[in-house]
C-alpha cells in the first residue's frame, strides 16, 4: 500500500491493523502495538523488511518506529494481492494529478491506496465500491472532497486523508457507519459535526486542523479508544460533557492554544481506560467557574 521505497510508520501499522481487525481484535492499542512490533521484528530477521535510520522529519517524529519493505517482496506481494480475491489497487507515489477510475473495473476492490502524489481532484459522481474497507489518499493536494464521492463505500474502515488541504467535509461521509479509522491531520477543516454520525469510530485523528471546538456531536462516539486534537491552534473551546461520554478512550491529546474554558479537564477522571495523555492548555485557560 506505501510507495516503492516508502518508509512505513509502527504506528500507523497499528491503527491499520486495530481498524482492520487484522489480530481479532486484541484488548488495547498497546496490545495491538505489541502483535505489530512482534511481525515486523519477525520479517526484520528475515530481510522482507529493512530498517531505516530513524531522521527527525516531521512524519518520523510521529512514529516510534520506522522500516520499508525489499522492493521485490513489495513486488511479489502487490502480484499476490492482484491476483488474489481481495483486490488492491496500489497507485501510491506515481505522480498522478487526478484520479478517474473506470466504474467497471474497480468494482471488486478492496483496498486502495493513493496516497503521495499530486491529486487534486477526485471523482464527482458516486463510486461502486462495496467491497472497500481501506482508502488511502494522504500526502496528496485536494481541497475539496465532492459530496457524493463516498456514498458507495459503505464498507469502509480505514480512511486516511492525512496531509492534504481539505476545508469541508463531504455530507456523504456519514453514510460510512462502519467506519473505525478517520485521520484528517494537518488538513483545513473547521466544522466536525458531521462526524458524530460516525458511531463506530475507534480512532480519530484532527491534529494540525482548523477546528475551534470540540462539539457536543463527538460525545456519540462512545467507541473511540484514540482521539486527537493536538496543534490544532484555533482549539480553545471542549463541550462541556463531551470528554466524558469517551469512557473507552485510551489515548488523548489535546493542545488548546487560544485563551478558553478548560473545564472538561474534570472529566478526565472518568476515563478509566486512559493510558496515554498529551495535554498542552494556555495558563490563563479557565479551568473552573
């Protein structure tokens, strides 16, 4: 699914693999992490994969760990998977500027990535994908994503729009009510309403967005075990009640860069289920009445 040399992130590997249901569904994100560490180290030995020096780019500083794959085990896998009943459509990393399937021959997919090229536009119309469970279109140069465009796809479990300069989310996106894995980071989106709709969302990710607050419509998402909002600096606002109604949340991150009312910080006690907490506010934030 990455690019031909393209490094993979542990982390991303273990949202994938929780959203996929990859290790029936193990207890926690950690545990997840853990079965993911156990592979890749497994394939390490094996040269399927090769370490990479970890750098500190930006992309690398978010991952604990980073490794990419021999270009002819990529090469052999992308054949198997062709082949295969599972269909994958891998066009990541080949310069492409827009993307205009033919209807009829993207019908049995069931994975496709797109991400790391420069995309602009996608299709206007709706697409017949039932079988879909994984989009990947990160690191690519859409602004817009039109209302339609997920209306067939309601299979969808893995959406990573990671990277791209979105400003407004499609009305088609809550038709994906089975989708577990929504990363929007360091696009322009403001208004994430809509995404309360989203119920069986486990793991939200709105870093870096235009969002100015967390609204009452997020405290549907009683599903979710990760949810952040760090470096989103217009955040200065947290419904009261939202915070929680999140009693599965494992991880949160939340930065509230502009003066605000931080009294959801009471409500972290009753995430009991918490192991990971980043949690950056403003000192003249207003924490009680």
């Amino acid at each position: 699914m990455f690019p031909e040399d393209g490094n993979i992130g542990l982390k991303r590997l273990t949202h994938y693999g929780l959203a996929l249901r990859i290790f029936n569904n193990p207890d926690s994100i950690h545990d997840t992490k853990d079965k993911v560490q156990e592979a890749v180290e497994s394939l390490k030995s094996s040269f399927l994969l090769l370490p990479v020096d970890y750098n500190y780019s930006f992309r690398s500083r978010l991952e604990e760990e980073v490794f990419k794959m021999h270009d002819l085990v990529r090469d052999m896998a992308l054949f198997i998977t062709f082949k295969g009943n599972d269909k994958f459509l891998v066009q990541s990393g080949k310069g492409l500027t827009e993307w205009n399937p033919r209807i009829d021959c993207i019908k049995n997919y069931k994975k496709i990535s797109l991400m790391e090229n420069n995309i602009c536009k996608l299709p206007d119309y709706e697409l017949d994908l039932p079988h879909l469970d994984t989009f990947l279109i990160q690191y690519n140069k859409l602004t817009i994503v039109p209302d339609e465009f997920f209306l067939g796809m309601k299979e969808l479990k893995v959406l990573d729009m990671w990277g791209n300069k979105i400003s407004s989310l499609p009305q088609s996106l809550k038709q994906l009510t089975v989708l577990r894995l929504l990363d929007l980071y360091g696009n322009k989106v403001c208004e994430i309403s809509i995404l309360g709709e989203l119920t069986c969302l486990e793991i939200l990710k709105l870093r870096g967005t235009g969002i100015i607050n967390i609204p009452e419509e997020i405290g549907q998402l009683t599903n979710l075990r990760l949810l952040d909002v760090y470096c989103c600096y217009d955040l200065s606002y947290v419904t009261p009640g939202v915070i929680s109604k999140l009693t599965r949340l494992e991880e949160l991150y939340v930065h509230l860069s502009k003066e605000g009312n931080c009294k959801f910080l009471a409500e972290l006690s009753e995430l009991t289920l918490l192991k990971i907490l980043h949690l950056k506010v403003l000192m003249n934030c207003i924490i009680f009445p």
